[in-house]
C-alpha cells in the first residue's frame, strides 16, 4: 500500500500517520522513510503536492515530515512563535467543541488530544489507545487494525516474559530483605522503561535500564535518608575507588548494595565482552560516579540547610535526577549503533538535548514530588530555590518551571532535525524517554511515588490485558 504509486502523496500521509500510530511503523521505517523522502521533494523541491490539499493534509505533512528530522520549521522552536501564538485560540476552539455536532469518537479522540499530545505518553500505551479509536472508524482497514492487534499482543507476550525474568533476579537477590526502606517499584520501573524501548530487538536495554533504576532508586534512599554526611562521603569514595575491598568500613546496608552494584557491572561487563565491546563499560563506571557525587551535593546541601539559587541547583540536581546513567545503562544494550564517539556526546555537559531531557525530568519531577519530599525530609527542589530566589508564591514557581520544561520540549525537537549528531534511532530514545517523563508526572502528580490509577492503568494496557481480536470493543 506504501510504494503503490496509485495512491495522491495525501493519502500515503494519511496511511503512514494510520501505521505510525498503530505502533506498526517500526516494521516499515525503511519504507515509510522513502515515501517521506519522496513527498519532502514534490512539496519543498517541486512544489507539485496535490492540488485537493487542505489544511488536515498540510498540517499532517508538516507533523509526519518534523517527526522523521525534516527542518520544516513552524513555530516548533524557540525562536518561532507563530504556533505559540495560536495554540490557546486552538485549545479554547477545541474544548468548546458542540458535542451534539461531532461523532461520540470524535470527541473522544479531541479530548485525548488536549490531555495527551503526540509525543507525551507512553508510546505503547498510545498505540493502545489509538487502537480503540480507530477500530470505531467505520472508514478503518481491517487488515492494519487486525495486524496492529497481533503485533500489540505479541509484543505484550515478550515484555511479560521479560518482567518475569526480572522479578526473579530480584527476588534472588533477595532485595526486600536486604533492604526493608527500599520501594518496590520494579513493575512501575520496568512499564516506564517500555516507554523509552519497546521494540523486540532491545530486550537486553530494558533490562540493564530497569535493573540500574532499581540501584539508583535504592541508592538515592542511602543518600536521602540512611546515612550521615560522613557515611555518605566514605560510602562516595568507595564507588570512586570501584574495588569490592572498598566497601570495608561502610554501613551494612552500604556494603550490601555495593556488593551488588558491583556484580551488576560485572553482568554487563559479561554481556558487553561477548559482543566484542568490553571497553564501553568503562562508561557506566564514570557515570555511577557522576550520579554519586551528585547525590553526595544534595546531601550536604541538606544536613547543612542550605537552599541554593537556582544557578546552582541546576548543574546538581540535572545530574542527581539520574537520567544520563539510565541512558547510558540504555545505550550499552543497544548493539554496534553506539560507539565511543556517541558515550563521549551522552555524557558532554554541552549536548543539547541531552541537556533539554534533564530538564524536563528533574523540573517535572520536582514541581509533582516536592511536597511529599519536604514533608519526608529532603534537599530544596526546584520549586524551593526559585520561591527563595525570586521571592514568588509556590504557583508563580511552578508556573515558570512549567515554562522552561515547554523550552526544553522545543530544543528537543529542535535537535531532532537534521543532520544530527548521533544515529537517529538513540535520539528516539531521548523523545521517547521524554514522553515517558510526562505520563509519570502527569498532572503535577509523582504516579511512581504514588502508584495509584495512573500506573495501574499503564501496567493493565501495556503487561495485563491483551487487545481482543474478535471485533469486540477494548476499552482502555
């Protein structure tokens, strides 16, 4: 259907943009890049596009031809501000649609759009959604709606079998026990690592990622709550010194975890020797260290009471949300596309978008969290520093928070044009890692901390319940 050249460049669009939201395109990237590369020359380089476009068509074109790297810019970035000038009058027009006038699925899909734009979920969870939507289309293909279902289930089937797989290695280490303050989020850890893959050839990525999160997750615990100043920067110098003779003279708990940290390296090292790329471990180890140091700055900003300015908050806190080393984690399970060159611009201070996805990470984290951290005994958020700084109510802080995340969104798209500086499918990971930051902090709300509705919602979709294949309605 993609190569037939029956088809007018809009209808192609409208057929990619079906796949593509289906969750189908990753069997098609070859194909569906060689149509947009055909339609990108016959609109910008021949200006011969159909001569019935309307503005469905040419606001598709533009979203389908950004989504693939294409530099069409149109108010996407910082510097244009057309579109920022129109997304209220849009919103407003949308949510005040006569639901008398439009079809039940209609207004279904418009709300699910105000409330979740493209880009800003999940995308499996997406795709689920999108399934319902289009399966009450009476225009819908059969054929792609069947195939998007098998495709949806079959992959559900793997990631079940991969949770399990990790619910055994940490019932075998034995980490409850060992650790009785530690959160049991494995589950919510290993659904919001779909988000960032969930492709069936990266199944070794999600599981070094899950896995790190969980040490980060406990780790960020010791540092938070379970040691004092001077155990925290013992336990500091020994993950620097990264030798197991290190962990004497540390708090129980800390040669616990250490200990563990430590054969959890040596499982990557194993995997990574095997495949010919031993050295990329070196890495990981940097960036532990990284995240400790960080980790070890908060500390000492808080057992001294310290509020930073935001100036200094940020090169601290961008690090201690601890994004960098789950993408490294990522990236060594990601085969020959990464290199030495693509580490060296993962852990560069000066890369944009890594930069721009720490932002939106930390800021989101802090503005749905920061009450409950306070109220547990924390280091200041982002939230403290600016009311401090700027002497504003907590809403006037989170307001310009909120501002800079939608910065950071626009330098991330921004970054996705091309040429880029790495592969395009680790950049994926970056957007997709980024949607998956907005569905954990939907709505000013930590649905990690507090997993409640939300992420029983997500775990139900995406690892529960499969699509059913009969025609009957799934809702989700």
């Amino acid at each position: 259907m993609l190569t037939s050249a029956m088809n007018k460049p809009s209808q192609k669009l409208n057929l990619i943009d079906q796949i593509q939201q289906l969750g189908l395109a990753y069997h098609f990237e070859f194909e569906i890049a060689e149509q947009l590369e055909q339609i990108h020359r016959s609109y910008f380089e021949f200006h011969c596009g159909d001569n019935d476009d309307n503005l469905h068509t040419i606001a598709l074109l533009f979203r389908l031809l950004r989504q693939q790297g294409y530099n069409v810019s149109c108010g996407i970035y910082r510097s244009d501000d057309i579109l920022n000038d129109a997304l209220t009058f849009t919103i407003t027009h949308l949510e005040s649609i006569d639901k008398r006038k439009v079809s039940p699925n209609l207004e279904k899909q418009v709300s699910h759009a105000l409330n979740h734009p493209i880009r800003k979920g999940l995308p499996r969870l997406e795709v689920r959604r999108y399934i319902q939507f289009y399966q009450e289309e009476p225009s819908h293909n059969e054929v792609l709606l069947s195939l998007a279902k098998l495709d949806f289930n079959s992959l559900q089937g793997q990631h079940r079998k991969e949770l399990g797989n990790l619910t055994r290695w940490w019932k075998d280490i034995d980490i409850e026990r060992e650790f009785p303050f530690a959160r049991d989020r494995l589950v919510e850890l290993y659904t919001w690592m779909l988000g960032v893959h969930f492709e069936p050839e990266y199944e070794i990525a999600r599981g070094f990622m899950t896995k790190m999160n969980v040490f980060l997750t406990i780790i960020d615990d010791i540092y938070d709550v379970y040691g004092t100043l001077e155990e925290l920067e013992l336990f500091t110098k020994a993950i620097e010194r990264w030798d197991v003779d290190a962990k004497e003279g540390l708090l129980e708990c800390m040669q616990v975890i250490y200990k563990m940290l430590l054969d959890f390296y040596d499982e990557i090292g194993y995997e990574l020797t095997r495949k010919g790329r031993s050295h990329h471990l070196f890495y990981a180890k940097e960036a532990m260290k990284i995240q400790v140091r960080a980790y070890l700055a908060e500390a000492k900003w808080f057992h001294h009471s310290h509020v930073p300015t935001m100036e200094e908050y940020l090169p601290i806190a961008l690090t201690s949300i601890g994004i960098q080393m789950a993408l490294v984690a990522s990236f060594l399970g990601m085969g020959d596309t990464v290199t030495k060159d693509v580490f060296d611009w993962l852990l560069s201070s000066d890369t944009k978008i890594v930069k721009a996805l720490r932002v939106i990470g930390r800021l989101m984290n802090d503005i749905a969290g920061h009450k409950f951290e306070q109220e547990r005994g924390h280091v200041a958020s982002s939230v403290e520093c600016f009311m401090k700084q700027y002497k504003v109510t907590e809403e006037e802080a989170k307001k310009e928070l909120c501002k800079q995340v939608a910065d950071a969104w626009k330098d991330i798209n921004e970054e996705l044009c091309r040429p880029t500086a790495v592969p395009r499918v680790l950049l994926i990971r970056i957007i997709n890692f980024a949607g998956a930051i907005h569905a954990v902090y939907e709505a000013e709300t930590d649905h990690f901390v507090n997993a409640g509705t939300n992420f029983k919602e997500f775990v139900t979709c995406l690892l529960v319940n499969p699509c059913q294949c009969d025609g009957l309605n799934d809702e989700v």
